[in-house]
C-alpha cells in the first residue's frame, strides 16, 4: 500500500516538475472539466484497490502519457518500448510481477499480464488492429470504469459530511473548488501566471493551522510555485517578501 502511494507521490512531483521547469502549464489541457488532483484521488480511492501493483504502474505511465499530458486518451503501446526504457520507470518501483524487476526491463510475460488485467477491468480497451508501431489504446479515467463507479456509490451511501458543510467548503469539494479558479479567471493570484484545471492549486490565505477555514474568502487560486513557497505562512508575510526580490 505505501509503495503504491510512493508511485503515485512521485508521478505527481514528476508532472509538478515538468510544469515548473519548463513553465509550461498551457501544455497540461483541462480534460473534461477534471483536476489532475481529483483523478489521482480516483485512482487511488476506486482503481487501486482492484489492481495488482504492476497493474497499476503499467496504468499510471499509460494515464501520464496520455489524458494528462495532452488531454488525449489514446496512447500506442509497442511491446518492445513496453519492456525496455518507457516503462522503467513506472516500473522500477514494483517489487512483484516480473523477475527483471532490478534490471528495470519488464520481462514480456509482465507486460502481457498487465495489459491483459488492465483490459480485463477496463482500464483500457484496444482500439482496432495493431500495426508496425504498436497497439492503440484507449485510456479511461477511474470514473468512466464500472468496478469503480459502484464503488463510488457504495461510498457515497455512507454520509459523511452534512449538505450545508459541503456547500460551505470551497477546498475539499471539487464543484466548490473550480468556482474559486473561475472567481480567479485561472490565473496565480501571487505571480499572475496562466492556470489550467491540472496545474491551478488552491491557497488558504489565514493558514489552517492559525484558525482560517474554507469558505470561499479565505481562499485564492495559486500555481504550485507560489503556494509551496508561501507554504503555511500568512499572506502578509509572504508578499512582503515578494516586493522585497
Ligand atoms: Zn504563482
């Protein structure tokens, strides 16, 4: 369990990276009207559970290099990049499901198994005949997958937080949330920097930590810079420290 999280942890620096380095948000499109934060819940809360650990490295490096990073859910799998340098490492971190594990090459009976558990709950589907460069695969989001629709449902039968606490919290619910990006025309309220649903992060302006709650005034749209540099710090701080650079 703590090593599926450890992938999952650093696939997101890995795209947190990306975005800051090259300073290339606009790269990261919206893909219908989802946030990158709320498809990794999904996939940990709903698909993890129903995946073995190679399964689910061979699902994230296909989610990386699709929806995320292009907004397209098509990807071509040739079962030779498959085995060798494109899955190292999303692979690297799983102890089980091959015996060229260390080498960091997925032997082509783990590849096969993966892609077959993936197809078999879903995950994926083939999309026509393979040809010179690969398989094309369509990649579904944990949403679009039934084992994880029911147990959606089955958690959403539990009540766990009353109506009017969710109306009232503009930082957990994720309807609540893009109204804040869109009050803040997607756009970092600290460095003024163009924000996508992937890459837009909310900031609390009195911390937690020092009483501030969720309500919509006590929260600014931020880029990932800005907000883990302002970390828990009060605003009146942090942009003192701006104007002073
Ligand atoms: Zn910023």
């Amino acid at each position: 369990m703590h090593e599926k999280i450890a992938q999952i942890r650093s696939l997101l620096s890995e795209l947190e990276s990306d975005a800051i380095q090259e300073d290339n948000a606009v790269k990261f499109r919206a893909f219908s009207g989802l946030e990158l934060p709320d498809i990794i819940c999904d996939v940990v809360d709903l698909l993890m559970p129903e995946l073995k650990p190679y399964e689910l490295s061979f699902y994230i490096h296909f989610l990386r290099h699709s929806i995320i990073e292009n907004g397209n859910p098509y990807i071509r799998v040739s079962r030779r990049g498959m085995q060798s340098g494109v899955v190292k490492s999303a692979y690297a971190g799983s102890t089980s499901g091959g015996k060229d594990a260390d080498s960091g090459v997925a032997s082509f009976k783990t590849v096969q198994q993966a892609i077959e558990g993936l197809e078999k709950i879903g995950a994926i589907r083939q999309e026509g005949e393979p040809n010179r460069e690969g398989t094309l695969y369509r990649v579904r989001l944990p949403e679009e997958i039934e084992v994880c629709q029911h147990r959606r449902a089955e958690q959403a039968e539990r009540p766990s937080i009353t109506a009017t606490e969710r109306e009232a919290d503009f930082y957990n619910i994720r309807e609540n949330r893009i109204k804040i990006y869109e009050r803040d025309n997607y756009h970092c309220t600290y460095c003024g920097k163009q924000l996508t649903r992937f890459t837009a992060t909310l900031d609390h302006i009195t911390p937690v930590s020092e009483g501030g709650d969720n309500s919509a005034d006590n929260l600014k749209t931020a880029c990932l810079q800005c907000n883990s540099r302002k970390t828990a710090r009060p605003l009146g701080d942090f942009l003192a420290e701006t104007d002073a650079r």
